[in-house]
C-alpha cells in the first residue's frame, strides 16, 4: 500500500470524528504547550539573571576574605588574615592587566533628614573607582574623588529611591543628612539600577571608605594590620587573560598575607563562576519544569492509546472486510499506526502554536522574561511523535492479529 495511500486512509478515519479526534489530541496539545513554556520561562529567567550579573561591571574578580582559614583569630599572631583596604592599593599597582580596582565595607545605619527617619539603611564605605568598575552612573550631582578619601571628607551619594524616600521630589544635593550621629553632606544621587541579586542598590549610601573606617566600622586592629574590606573588586583590562591576572592576584595575596595556596584566607571568584552557580540551580529547576510538563505527554499517549483501541473495536468489521479483499497484516498495523501518529503530530502542531502564543503572552502580561529556545520546539513536538508511535503500536498490532473470519462476523 502506498504513504500516501496510508495518509488518506487514516485522515478520513480521523476526520469522521472531529470532536473525539480533537479531544485524543488534547492531552498531546497540553504536554506539548506546557514544555514549551515552562523551559521559556525558566531561560528568561537565567538570561535575566545573567544580564543583571554583567550590568555591574564585565570582566570583574570578586576577592572575598576567607575567616575559617586563619582570619580573624590570626589577628593577634604572625600570620595575616582576611583582607585590608592595602590589599586593593597592591593589587592596583603590582599586578599588570588591571584596568580598575574598588573595594566595600560596609554598614546599617538610620539615617535622618528632612524630618524622615529611616532606620536599617545599608551604608557602603568605597572609593572613587566603584561607579567605573561596578558600572553605576550619578544621575545628579557628583561622585567623591580621591581628595575626598584622603581627607575623610564627611560626603555622601545617595541611591535614588533613598533620596526619594528623604526629600521627596526636592533636590537632595547641598542638603544634609545625618547617618547615625555623624552630620554629611549631599553631593550626588545615584542612577535608578534596581535589585540584583537581592541587594537594591537605590536604597543604599555610598561614602568616602575612609569616613566609614573612622566612624561605623572602626577596629582595634587597624594600626597594627590596616583596615579591613569586606570585598574587594578588580576590573581586568579586555586584552589581558583573566586567569594570568587571577594568578597574579593569588601570588601577591600569599605573599603579604603570609600564607599559602593550601590553606589560603582569600576566595577569588569570578562573574563566570557566578552565572555558572546560577546556570546550575535554573538548569535543574527548567529540567524538573520540563519532565513534569512531560507528564501531560505521557497522559496524552495513553489517551491516544485509549481512543484507538475503542477504534480497533468499532471498525472490527471494517478490518475484516480488508483484510478479505487482500490487505495484510501489515498493511493493517500501518494504517491503524498512521492513524495515531497523524493524531499526535496534529497535536504537537497545535500545541507548537500554543506553546509559543503562551509564552509570549506570559511574558507581556506578567512582565517576566521569557525566552524561547528551539531545542525545546524540536524536542516537545519529537516528544510528541514518539509518543503517537509508542502508544499507538499496541492497538496498531492487536488489529493487525484479528482473524478476518471472525472479524467479518463482527456486529
């Protein structure tokens, strides 16, 4: 018998029953849809991510100080630990393929003006590279210099939804504010940058490192050791290789803080090992979104499985007079398996279109990214056809064994 043959015969059986057909293909409609969504929205999500990471600065080595390796109870021996405010003016001067270096200390405070009062402010202590290095832009007014930081200048910048929350629609800059007990003055207002990473970076203060050395975070042990940094950041030129500078970094640390690469009281990461630890976490929350969604396919197959056996039953007779006017077994088993196959690729176009209408819709109404990924069409729609091939052999077969005598005798 001929495809084509095949084709028409089996399209004919399912257009006799429109409903019932639309209805088998319902269950393949959803899985098919569902798969095609719920990966979308779980890229969207790891490429929002993504871009939120690089919007602070590209090309960024994170130095955190590692206090379960000789940091703080070291304070008082001959070793060194954890990191100083040293640490960044070393880096920036010994180590070649730097562009930029800034660092964090930072604190919370309530912080006073204009008759508001607004208690657990984060208070960040840094330098005059931190808007160039983390990729941050003053709207208004203007950042600290180096001055400022050599003379502990009593300056503050403000992040914009703070310096809504106290001065309303007011020009902040020239006022004054009081960040616990210590009077500052306004000398610029960040750009809006949102949260990322669950730190909003507009509720925040930005100071002169050296004002917050002197008067929220001040140490015993920073005449001994120096002061001591929270993070710092190193922003690597594009030409140079990020793994040369890291090394370099690594050397320069061992060295002054007297220790060595086995038991190190530094971790240096990286924006790649960030987004990675990201990928994993969404990687395996878009698979278990995927084979759950991959259920629906499953209970599609069956019902497709269901709805050919009732045909296998109904057309018993059918069967029957083929088989006497010369159709073979085989030529059986193709059309009763064409017939579920046509069932589950129709289904698998038509969830293709949901599928895609859905995610788009999704994100333009719940205002999350979502991002369509091919690999996810092809294997939702060869998900489908396979699952039309595997629950339809079965009833594909048991009409190719039926005894035609007994089949014509059918009522």
């Amino acid at each position: 018998m001929k495809l084509s043959e095949v084709i028409k015969i089996s399209w004919e059986a399912i257009a006799k029953n429109k409903i019932r057909s639309l209805l088998t293909m319902l269950g393949i409609i959803i899985g098919v849809a569902a798969v095609i969504i719920m990966i979308s929205i779980s890229a969207g999500t790891e490429a929002t991510i993504n871009d939120q990471i690089t919007s602070l600065g590209t090309n960024l080595i994170f130095i955190t100080p590692n206090f379960g390796r000789g940091g703080r109870e070291s304070f008082t021996s001959n070793n060194r630990g954890g990191l100083v405010f040293n640490d960044a003016y070393a880096i920036a001067q010994q180590v070649p393929g730097v562009s930029g270096v800034t660092v964090e200390q930072g604190s919370t405070q309530t912080v006073k003006a204009n008759g508001v009062t607004l208690t657990g402010i984060s208070i960040l202590g840094t330098t005059t590279d931190f808007p160039t290095v983390r990729s941050l832009a003053v709207a208004n007014g203007t950042y600290f210099d180096q001055n400022a930081v050599n003379l502990k200048q009593k300056v503050v910048i403000l992040g914009s939804s703070l310096a809504e929350q106290l001065f309303g629609t007011a020009d902040p800059v020239g006022q004054y504010v009081y960040i616990g007990n210590t009077q500052l003055a306004v000398i610029g207002v960040m750009a809006p940058k949102g949260a990322v990473g669950g730190v909003d970076y507009d509720a925040r203060a930005y100071l002169p490192i050296t004002v917050v050395f002197q008067k929220f975070t001040p140490s015993e042990f920073a005449r001994f050791r120096g002061n001591e940094v929270r993070l710092i950041y190193v922003k690597v030129d594009d030409k140079a290789k990020l793994n040369d500078v890291i090394l370099q970094i690594q050397l320069l640390l061992y060295k002054r803080h007297n220790v060595t690469s086995s038991n190190p009281d530094f971790s240096i990461t990286t924006q790649d090992d960030i987004i990675t630890t990201q990928e994993s976490t969404t990687a395996a929350f878009r698979n278990l979104l995927a084979w759950v969604a991959g259920v629906s396919l499953i209970v599609g197959g069956i019902g497709i499985m269901n709805i050919m056996l009732v045909s296998v039953t109904e057309r018993t007779r059918e069967i029957g007079i083929r088989q006497s006017v010369g159709a073979t077994a085989e030529d059986i088993r193709i059309q009763f398996l064409m017939e579920a196959l046509l069932l589950s690729i129709f289904g698998g176009l038509i969830g293709l279109v949901v599928g895609l209408g859905g995610s788009v819709l999704f994100g333009s109404l719940s205002g999350m990214r979502t991002v369509i990924v091919p690999s996810s069409v092809l294997l939702a729609f060869g998900s489908a056809a396979v699952v039309g091939v595997f629950f339809g052999y079965y009833p594909a077969d048991r009409a190719a064994q039926l005894d035609p005598i007994e089949a014509l005798r059918y009522e």
